[in-house]
C-alpha cells in the first residue's frame, strides 16, 4: 500500500516562530488533507490540498502531486498551534478510493 | 447538528469479552471510517465503507468486524478482545472526493477502550 512519511517528528518552537511541515507519499494520490489533533485528543481538518497552495491565516499548505509532497508552513507560531499535525492520503487507484491513510505525525510544543 | 457522536466515550473490557463500538453520522456523508490511534503510530485505518452496505478493509482489520447497515450508521465490533486491542478508537466521516465535494473528513471524539 501506499507509504506516507511526516517529517521532523518532534518539533519545539518558541512563540513567534516560523516552521515547515513536511509530508512525503509513495505513490499518486486523489485526496490529501492535513489535521491538527490538539492536547485533548480532538481531531480538526485543516486543509484539503490534493494540489497547489492554500492559506488560512497563519496556516498554509502547498502540495507538489507531481513530486509526492506536501508541506505544510506555520507562521507566528502560538501556544494554541501546539498538537499533532497529521497528513493523510487516498491513493488515486480505482480500488483504494475511500481509503484515505495517515502519516504518524509532527508533535510540535510551541512556547511561551 | 451533532456532526459524528461515538457511543461509549469509555470502555473497559476483559480478554475475550466482545463489544460494539457505534458511530452515528448526521451529515448525509457516503463515506464512513474507524480508525485506531496508539501512542507514536498516528491514526491506522482498520475498516472503511464507501456507502451503505458495503464494508472495506483497511490496513489494520484483524481482530474486527463492521456493518453499514444504515448510511448514518457504522458499527465496529470486537468478537473476542485482546490485550493488544487497548488504543484510542476514532470514527470519521466524508463525502466522496467529486464536483465541489473535497472529501474532507470529520471525526468523532474518540472511544477510548482497555482490555485487560
């Protein structure tokens, strides 16, 4: 099955920061959506980027479908951004429509 | 509009008792999914359904069995739990990835089981 791999997998910044998430596929996919899951356990769509760049306030995603790559950029980083940030895929193969899997995850701390 | 509501939030079980873990969905969504999360292992899809009365299984299905009986239903049973089976247990939901739809998924608070 596909592969998916999340880089750094821990990430410390202090408040203010600037950082770069990055997410790596094995093979092509149909959907890609990155998630924030924050202290309590709950679990918030954050993007929905098979594709380009997309911004929302001090978040940002860009995927490159033909390098198998998305990153995912945090800006003026706040004590409420800290989590786990997931990426998840759907292989773009007819018999994996649906089966939409996840990366294991970017722990990011951020400081005060 | 309760969005995805897992029913129980909490649940310990013994080696070889059996249980059903239910999700409820009030979206309308086509797609259905229970995901396990263990510590340092991300999210792992254990069974998925593109539409009522279909069932699919996804990386991690040994030890579990669905039915999508309903469209705003997805159950997730345990015939005989194992100690291996202790994680945190999600519920998401989409619809397909067509026309304006993204797919974007939604999940549920989570059902956290023990078995010891």
């Amino acid at each position: 099955g596909i592969q998916v791999e999340q880089s750094p997998p821990d990430l410390i910044l202090q408040e203010g920061a600037n950082s770069t998430l990055r997410c790596n596929f094995s093979d092509s996919v149909n959907n890609l959506q990155w998630f924030h899951q924050n202290p309590w356990g709950q679990l918030i769509n954050l993007f929905y980027i098979p594709s380009g760049t997309k911004q929302n306030g001090r978040l940002s995603a860009t995927t490159v479908a033909t390098e198998r790559y998305s990153l995912l950029y945090i800006s003026s980083s706040q004590t409420t951004d800290s989590g786990v940030y997931f990426c998840a895929v759907e292989p773009w193969a007819s018999d994996s429509w649906g089966k939409l899997q996840f990366g294991a995850g970017t722990q990011v701390v951020v400081t005060p | 509009n309760a969005g995805v509501t897992q029913t129980p939030k909490f649940r310990v079980l013994k080696t070889g008792q059996s249980m059903t873990l239910l999700c409820a969905q009030d979206m309308n969504h086509e797609y259905m999914y229970w995901y396990r999360q263990d510590p340092g292992m991300g999210l792992r899809l254990i069974h998925y359904s593109v539409g009522e009365g279909t069932t699919a299984k996804g990386e991690v299905p040994d030890g579990y069995n669905v039915s999508r009986l309903k469209k705003q239903n997805f159950l997730l049973g345990l015939e005989s739990a194992a100690p291996s089976q202790t994680s945190v247990y999600f519920c998401a939901s989409s619809y397909p990835k067509s026309g304006t739809n993204t797919g974007e998924l939604f999940f549920g608070e989570g059902s956290r089981l023990t078995v010891l």
